[in-house]
C-alpha cells in the first residue's frame, strides 16, 4: 500500500505525492516506512531557502525562481513554510491561490505547511518534506518561510543556499531583524528594488556585513530583484549557483548535510527514549508527577529524578 | 555559594539577580540547584505577555505598562525575548538603552534574552527565567517578545495574559500574522491608534474574532493605545486585571499552570534519557551513527534502533 503510493507519486502523481507529505507531516504509522525506503535516494536536489521578515514578496519571488528553475528544464518543488499560521491552517488558501496560477504545469509541485500539529518541531518536518521531494525526483526544492526569528533559522538549516529577502523601508525593527538572520544567509537581496530607499538598505547590508563575523570565506552577494517584474531574477538564479559550487567544493554543503543528519537522529532519538520511558512508567505516573509540580509540591527535578529511579 | 548569591538577589541585588538568570540561561551546572530551591516560592506574580509583529511600538507599550504597575506599587520585572537576535546578541543593546532610562528605579528589573544558545529552546529558557523573577519577589512580570511565529506562541504559553499588539497599516502579510497569533490573545491591541486606518483594523480584528473559534468563554477585548504618550494604557492595565480574575474563576489559569508544569517536567525527562544513553553507548558511537547518515549509507531510523538496541 504505501509502497504502491510511493510508485505512483514517482511517476508524477501528485495526489499521491500530496497523501505521502500529508502521512510525513502528520506523523502517521506509515511515516517511518517511508522515510525509511526514501533516504536512501536523498542528497541530489538543489535545496534553497528565501526567507525574510513579513512584506518582502518572498512568495512572488519565489514563484518567479521556479519559474526560472521550470526553464531551465529542472523540476521544482516549493516548500512554503508559515511559522505564523499555527492554528488557523491559513497557509491552505496560499496554496490554493497559487495552485490556481500553476496548476497546469507538471513540473512544479506546491506544498504549504503551516505550524500546527508538528510536533516534533516544524524545522524538523520541514526536513522530512524536503527529503521526500528530493527522494522522489524533484531537482530544486525551494522552501520559503515568512519571518525571521529563531524557528525561520532552524526551518532553513536544512537548505543548502539561503537567501535573505529585505525591502527598502520595512520600519523601526528592520535592523534588529538583520542583524538577527544576517549570519546565516548567504545571499541578500533587496527586493521590490524600485522602490525609494533600495540604496540606503543595500548599504545598510553592506556595512552591516563588514561589522559581523563571516561564518565561512564566502562572502554574502548583494543583489537588487522586483519580483513583481522579474528584474534581477536571473542574476539571483547565477547566485545561488555560484554558491552551490562554492558549497560543494568548500565542504561547506557536507557539514551542512551531517549537521541535518545530525538533528534527525537526535530526535528520533529522544522520541524513542521518551516513549520507551512512557510504556515502561505507564501514562498515569507521568500525569500525577506533572500536577504535584503545577501545584508546587514538588520541583520538576525531583519529579523528574523519581520518574527516572526506576 | 549559590545561596548566598539567591540571598543577595532576593535582597534587591539585581546584579546577584543577573547572575543567577545567566546561571539559569546558560544552563550551568548550579543552575538545577538555584531552580529547585527557588520552584516552591513560585506561582504568585501576575505574568503578562505582549506579542505581536514587528514594528508595533511593543517595547514604548511595556514601558508605558511597568511605569503604571509601579504606580500601583508593584515590583516590576520585564523580560525582552528576541527570538529575531540568534547570534548577534543585538538583544544586549536594547537592554542598555531601556537601562539608561529607569536604571535608578530599585523597583524594576529588565532582562533582555536573545535566542542565541538556548539548547532547550527559547520557551523553556524564558518560563525559567520567569520563575525566577517570581520566586524572587517581582510581582508583576511582563513577558515582551518580537514576532509572530510558533516560537513566540510558545514563549507566551508561560504568561496568564496575552496581549497581542497590532498597528494600522502593517502591509501585505498582517492578515495571516492575525490569523495565526489570533487564538492566543486575550487581549487584543491596535497600538499608534492616532495613525489612520487605527478603525478598519479593529473593524478586521473584530470580524476575525467572530469568525474564529474562541478556546474558552473569555472574549478578547480589543483596545486602542498610543504608547508614545500613554493614552488607553490604563484600560489596558484594567484589562489584564478582568482576564487574570476571570482566568483565576473560571479555572483557565490553573490549566495554563499545568500545561507548563508538563512542558518542564517533559523536556527534563527528554534531556535526562539522551543523557543517559550517551553516557551508555559513548559519544563515538552517536557521531559515527550520524556520519553513515548523514552519507546516505544508513537512514536514520536504522541508526536510531541500532542505538536502543543496547
């Protein structure tokens, strides 16, 4: 059953490739069969993030990226990941509104994931969908999150390019918000670059990367787009090329690839410890223990070191 | 020597104070000893969150709230989290601004925490450093975070009262941010509500609310502050005190407490059994396990069960 959905999602069945995502996502029974049987065919897709604070026109832009990968001959999956969406399921009408603009083309699959019921952590399924896309034949996976705070640096962990979207004028805590995500980006772009101030935050980027440390030698590009137009697309597309080599031949990519590994197992790791300890201690312990602690008749640590002693 | 530092801290030393929160941040190994002593003395301040996007003069508004309690005569502390600060510590100079203006007030204490090095994740940082600040004797603390996404939502599950701040005219993505931090708001906030648009954006607040499923009988008020100068912050104050009694009565508050309880409890169990199991196998082992996955050689679930196998 799940083999033969595996096969049809391969064969470019996309209600197929959407039902393997949804049992990912969810965490169904069936979900670690088929990580399990697609891991091994993970590792050859070119993986970039576009991340930003809210505003920017990640999506337009992203939509023309794929565009751009779609000429190219390449097929492209988009991850959109809305850390702000955690219970309303907001992100299913994006996906329905661009669904309607590409709907047609075989070669691009669009997949949405809002916050809710990840409970492992929403970078962590991110991670799963994208090796699943990759596993299953798509050659770029763009994943784009709206925000910048510490789940959108661990949302794009698992890319292997980031880009950075700003907009000329965006307020008072744009700088906070640079200097916040700035260290993990590898491209900047200054989007909507037509309008008045594209100089000034160009600038701004500039300077702000000759004061922090560079994790790497590769130095971040500072690149202008209108994705509205497509003006700058092309040359964000050699960008983020000239970034996959660099990542290849640096190590770069690799460390990056063992430190994704590295979170996959830590966690499987810890569900599987947490469960062990569950089925052995029974349900009702762990219940009691958790209200003398709300009630402050113990500490956590003492609840924590009785629960273990056995 | 850790008790003689909680004695000063509790006396009104806030640099003892300081450096029991970086114990009890950076997870030092005197930090278990400091939380368990302090756990029982837990439980009696009110905590109040502000959240909301950036941009919405959510830090004016915290001041604006710690000059009123201290006019109750209220022992004040303000935690700033900024999960957008993952590195650079830009959290620092907030709290060297903000120090200037009200260091000389013994009754209020500010910390600034960026996301930067918070293992167990920022939520769990920010619910111990908030029970501290209540076992030492604060009364009032005011939780402020920066953003909209999973992770402030989490942040906030630690206070009694959320306030989510808006402004008019936040641009293109405010109604998904709406959407998603909605069902966690008790109180609703259009601050620089003298800017044009302050009534279409709690026309938009007010429809949302009633197309949304409320969690409980509470009914999100909606108010209308300018923080630069004051105005609708003492029915802002009047507000959180009608949610923290009805939150009392109707049992909201207790369960909120135990949820929280269960979240601590939780992520020690989980650190406590990864603990163990290193020590068991060996760190070795772990990392050659993550390297055959991380090349593709071995999919994690394979390593994970190798690991328990022991």
């Amino acid at each position: 059953m799940t083999g033969d959905l595996l096969a049809r999602a391969r064969e470019g069945d996309k209600r197929a490739l959407a039902r393997v995502l949804s049992a990912v996502e969810n965490d169904e029974p069936r979900a670690a069969d088929i990580l399990r049987e697609l891991y091994p065919k993970t590792g050859r897709a070119r993986i970039v993030g576009v991340t930003g604070p809210p505003g920017g026109g990640k999506s337009t832009l992203v939509n023309r990226l794929a565009g751009a990968y779609r000429e190219q001959g390449e097929r492209v999956a988009i991850v959109a990941v809305d850390p702000s969406s955690p219970f309303s399921g907001g992100a299913l009408l994006g996906d329905r509104i661009r669904m309607q603009e590409r709907a047609l083309d075989e070669g691009l699959f669009i997949r949405s994931m809002a916050s809710r019921g990840h409970a492992g952590g929403l970078a962590r399924t991110t991670a799963r969908v994208v090796n699943v896309l990759d596993a299953i034949g798509y050659s770029v996976v763009l994943v784009e999150t709206v925000g910048v705070g510490q789940e959108e640096v661990d949302v794009v962990r698992v890319v292997d390019t980031v880009c950075l979207v700003t907009v000329p004028g965006l307020g008072d805590d744009i700088q906070a918000i640079k200097a916040g995500v700035l260290e993990i980006a590898d491209i900047l772009v200054v989007n909507k670059a037509d309008r008045p101030g594209a100089d000034e935050t160009a600038r701004d980027l500039a300077q702000m990367l000759t004061l922090g440390k560079l994790r790497t030698e590769w130095k971040p590009p500072i690149l202008r787009t209108v994705a509205a137009t497509g003006e700058g697309v092309p040359d964000l597309v050699s960008a983020i090329a000239r970034h996959a080599i660099w990542a290849g031949e640096s190590g770069e990519r690799d460390r990056r690839r063992r430190d994704a590994a590295r979170s996959e197992v830590e966690s499987l790791l810890r569900d599987g410890l947490v469960r062990r300890l569950r089925d052995r201690v029974g349900e009702d312990r762990v219940e009691r223990a958790v209200a003398r602690v709300a009630d402050r008749a113990l500490d956590p640590y003492a609840a924590v070191d009785e629960l273990l002693e056995d």
